[in-house]
C-alpha cells in the first residue's frame, strides 16, 4: 500500500492525524495508546465528523481543560523538555515502530526550536516541544500510521500561506521560523500563496519531514481510497487529503 498527502491546503498535527482516521485506521488502538500514557487530567479528544464546503471530513480535537490556566501560568506548570516527551512515549501502550517514529518527530521539531531560538536542544521546553496538545497529535498520528504500514509514502508541495501570526515569542512572520528550519533541513518544497494566515504548522512540516523521500508521485495513480483531514484554520478548504494509491 502507498499513501500520497495532499496538502494543498497546508499540514498540521491534527489535520494529519484526522486524515488518517477518515482513512480507517483503527481508533481502539489510538484509544488504547492515549489512555495508557498517564495523562488524563492533562487532555481529552474528540472524533468527530464535519462538513467542508459541503464535503465529509474527520476532525480530531485536544481539549485542553486547563488551558486558559496554562496560558496565564505556564512557567508554574510542569516544563518538558525532549527527554520527559521520550520518556512519556516510552511508557505508552504502542508498538516500537510508532514509538521511534513519535520521537523522530519530536526530534526533528526540537532541533528546529533549538535552532531559531539559539539555545541547547535539552534546553527547548514545554510550550515549544512539549505542549500536550502537539504529543497528543504525533503520538496519535504515529500509532495511526504504524497501523496502515505503507510502504511508500508521497508529499504534494507543502501550500503555505503569508502574513503574520501571534505566538508567545511576539509575531513572527510566516511561514514560522520552525518551519522554515525545518524545510531548509530536510528539503520541503513549500509553495506561497496569496492566503493570509499560516497553513503548515511546525508538527505539520516535522510529520512531514520524518516520512519524506523526496520522490515524485508518479504521472498516473489509481486511487483506492480518500481520508479527509479537516483543519481549524478559517481558509477557503482546510482539508488534508490522504490518498492510498497503487
């Protein structure tokens, strides 16, 4: 089996992780893996289906019942740094295989932070790696992926918009400093559009960068079937489309 993202509507964690659940993976495992992780009074999911211009998609959503409080008193929370994340994973009820993809993620997203913001990788924390809404995603999307085991995995150019977002750190332009480390590492064609707003996340171009080979989907393709991955942004379509092909 080979998977082809079409991301002409940017990438992100959850619009990966929901494309593949429309796709079928199999939810009991995701189920399973999140509650085995010991971080239960930290988040809950939703799966649920929406409409997109008319089209069915998946949406998967992190809660995040103390958010605002975290917000406000982030630095009397519990900082994360990339060994706790590791270390989190390690003990998850999940196969090896989603357990060293989780953390290649996770890497290739420190390394980036530890990059732009000129610090030790060890010394990049919580809100930057460790936010539990983006372990959620790519411990998520690692079991998911690990599930459907394809062989092959194609990217369309990462769709991109313009503009400026609020962070933390201030307003940063777009695409996100992350993610421009992280395309000019691993050699992600991104294309910008004329949409205002930012359409590849940081957990978005690091699922991306982890699976990618640089290889062209070829001129024809059969597809076999369509997973619709339905993002939150307020853009035209925000749908990551998953396609197993042969």
């Amino acid at each position: 089996m080979k998977l082809y993202f079409e991301c002409n509507s940017g990438i992100s964690g959850d619009m990966s992780v929901a494309s593949l659940i429309d796709l079928g993976a199999d939810v009991k495992k995701l189920d399973k893996t999140l509650n085995s992780m010991n971080l239960n009074n930290e988040f809950t999911y939703e799966i649920k289906k929406v409409s997109i211009n008319s089209i069915q998609a998946t949406d998967f959503n992190v809660i995040l019942p103390n958010h605002e409080h975290q917000e406000h008193s982030h630095h009397h929370h519990e900082h994360r740094n990339l060994d706790d994340v590791n270390k989190i994973i390690e003990k998850a009820d999940m196969t090896e295989n989603a357990k060293a993809l989780a953390k290649k993620i996770f890497k290739i997203v420190a390394e980036a932070e530890a990059k732009v913001h000129g610090k030790p990788i060890n010394e990049v924390h919580f809100h930057e790696v460790g936010a539990i809404d983006s372990i959620i995603d790519i411990v998520s999307f690692a079991v998911l992926f690990d599930d459907l085991n394809p062989e092959k995995v194609y990217f369309s150019p990462l769709t991109e918009g313009h503009g400026t977002i609020g962070c933390r750190h201030g307003i940063l332009n777009i695409p996100v400093p992350a993610v421009c480390a992280i395309a000019q590492e691993y050699k992600i064609p991104i294309r910008i559009t004329d949409n205002e707003g930012e359409m590849v996340t940081p957990t978005g171009i690091a699922i991306t960068a982890s699976l990618y080979t640089g290889e062209k989907l070829p001129n024809e393709i059969i597809i076999e079937k369509v997973g619709n991955g339905a993002g939150k942004r307020k853009y035209k379509n925000p749908v990551l489309r998953a396609i197993i092909i042969k």
